[in-house]
C-alpha cells in the first residue's frame, strides 16, 4: 500500500513512519522539511499521487488561538481536497481525548476545526483520540509555570507513551475506516498536578506544583473527567514508571 503521513518528520509521525515501512509498506513521510506542506499546497498532488491511504500527524508551529486555528482549518481544507483529486480511500487524523468538551481552549478550537473538516469531506476516515503523551509532561509544566511553582490543574489525566500512540495509529492507518472516533489512552489514571510533581521530581527539577481547579490547561478549565477516555480505549502498554525507565533517546 502507499501510505502518505503528514507530519512524517514529527515525534508521532517519524514513529509511524518507521513501524509502517518495516511492515512492508511504501511510506512517504511528507513535511516542509521535505518538500511538502499543507499550508502552501507545495509538493503535495505529487506527493499523493497513487497513495491508498493518507494519515495526518501534523501539528501546528504556533500555539497562539489565531494561528492555530488558521493552520488547522487551512491544512485540513487544502489537504482533504487533493485526497479527492487522488482518490485516496481512507483518511486517518490524530486527535485528542476530551476534544469536544475544550471548547474554550484556542487549541482546540483549532483540533475541533480539524475534525469536523473531515468529517464533512466525502473521504472514509479514522479520527484517533489520544490521551496527553508522557513526552509532553514538560511542555505542560512549562505552561503552569510563574516563577518556582507550576500550577495545574488536578483533573485526572490517562497518558500514554508516544511509542504506544504510534503503534496504534499504525494498527488504524492499516486498518478499516471507522468513520468516527476511537480513543487510546495509556494504563493509568492518575491526576494531573501529582503526575506533573512526580515528573519534576524525578527530573531533579526544584519547582513545586500547587494544585489549582481553576488553572487554565491551554485556556480552558478542567472538570475531573475532562481528558480522560469513555469506557473502552485501547490501551498502550507502558505506565509513567516503565516510560520513564527507557534510554534516554527512547523518551
Ligand atoms: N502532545 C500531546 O500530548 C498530544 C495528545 C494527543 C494528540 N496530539 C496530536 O498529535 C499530533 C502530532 O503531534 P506531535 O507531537 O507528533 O507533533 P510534532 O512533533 O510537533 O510534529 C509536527 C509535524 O507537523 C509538521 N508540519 C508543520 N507544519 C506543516 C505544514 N504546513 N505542512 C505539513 N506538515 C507540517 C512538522 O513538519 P516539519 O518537521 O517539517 O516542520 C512535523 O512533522 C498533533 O496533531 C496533536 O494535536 C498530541
């Protein structure tokens, strides 16, 4: 099958790239760094030509609420429209759990955006939900952070390896088009502030986290069951501990 990944270069899409190929696959991991980008349409009918199956792991350069929302809604609207010029037979995107109820987040505005271009388009499709990946716990310290302390929410969270997200989204890439949402989520459900202080903790990283109801996660407030999964995820293998435990270059 010839498969285009979108964000091919990308921390999920240089994974799924890698597991894709070794199962047999022409893969062509499709990025600016290559040639190919969404926003401008450069590269991308000549990347899509004979492809089967397109899957979309891009992210946005720019996290500020405009920018987000324009590259979503421009990459989404550009690309679905050369997958019909190509004929393309299944579009796979990866979302985020909760996406629907973030609505006040300027992000997720953008992933919201994202989601309902495909599910508008006429391309059978597999939209992937995925719970926080534990390679983004730094960047969610970061965000909380006002000088020694980081405040975050206490929210429960489900996170998952980014190694277990890439073998599932392999698994779907290949699989039948759901035409709707599946959810993935790692083993454990633990709440946001004490997995973030564990994380600092076991990084030697001095700051203190002060648990906060009301501490904005990228602009939005968080109920208890905000980010969490519904009652049937796939579930990845690795917890935070065994995640933790990897090489350094495999975290
Ligand atoms: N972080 C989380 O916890 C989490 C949880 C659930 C879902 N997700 C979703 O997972 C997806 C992938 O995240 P990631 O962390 O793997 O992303 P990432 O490492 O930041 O990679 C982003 C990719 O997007 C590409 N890209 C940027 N602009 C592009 C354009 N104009 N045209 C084509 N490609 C472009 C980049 O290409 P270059 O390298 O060439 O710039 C790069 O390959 C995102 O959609 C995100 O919403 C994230």
């Amino acid at each position: 099958m010839k498969i285009v990944v979108i964000g091919g270069s990308g921390l999920i899409g240089s994974k799924v790239v890698s597991k894709l190929r070794e199962a047999g696959h022409e893969v062509v991991a499709a990025s600016p760094a290559s040639g190919v980008n969404t926003i401008t349409g450069e590269g991308l009918a000549e990347a899509l030509k004979g492809a089967q199956v397109v899957l979309d792991v891009a992210n946005s350069p720019s996290f500020e609420d405009k920018a987000v929302l324009e590259f979503f809604e421009t990459s989404g609207r550009n690309l679905l429209a050369a997958e019909a010029v190509a004929g393309v037979k299944h579009h796979v995107a990866l979302s985020v759990v909760g996406t629907d109820r973030l609505s006040e987040s300027g992000y997720f505005r953008g992933k919201i955006a994202q989601e309902k271009l495909i599910r508008e388009s006429k391309i059978p499709y597999t939209i992937v939900h995925s719970t926080q990946f534990f390679e983004f716990l730094g960047g969610i310290a970061q965000s909380g952070t006002d000088g020694d302390t980081v405040r975050l929410s206490p929210a429960f969270v489900q996170p998952i390896a980014s190694d277990d997200v890439a073998t599932a989204v392999a698994d779907y890439t290949l699989g039948k088009p759901v035409n709707g949402v599946v959810e993935i989520a790692g083993p454990e459900r633990v709440r946001l502030s004490d997995l973030v202080q564990r994380f600092l903790a076991k990084t030697s990283d001095p700051r203190k986290v002060v648990q906060d109801v009301h501490a904005r996660y990228f602009g939005a407030e968080l109920k208890d069951e905000t980010l969490v999964p519904g009652p049937n995820p796939r579930i990845g293998a690795l917890g935070f501990e065994a995640w933790f435990a990897l090489p350094k270059p495999a975290r």
